[in-house]
C-alpha cells in the first residue's frame, strides 16, 4: 500500500467520535512507511470500536 493510500484511509478515520479531540495525522511526517501501515491499524481499529 502506497503513503498515499494510507494517508485517504486515516483521513477518512480522523472525525470518528472515538478519536475526537485527537489529531492523529499529524505525527505522520515522521513515519517511515512500516510505521504509518501500524499508526493506520490502530487508529481504525479504535474507531471500529466504537461502532
């Protein structure tokens, strides 16, 4: 999966009501690919939570 990709897919969990109050895109200009891959998981997993 491309940065890109990952990048639209913690976009689209961003507004959750789980993570609000949370900026969790911000710390990705500092992640290698590997670790946005692991920062995307477990933001959506948090947000599928709350579902």
């Amino acid at each position: 999966m491309t940065r890109a990709e990952l990048l639209k897919r913690l976009g689209n969990v961003q507004d959750a009501p789980q993570l609000k109050g949370r900026d969790v895109r911000s710390i990705t200009a500092m992640l290698g690919l590997d670790a946005l891959r692991k920062h995307v998981e477990v933001c959506e997993a948090a947000a599928a939570r709350g579902n």
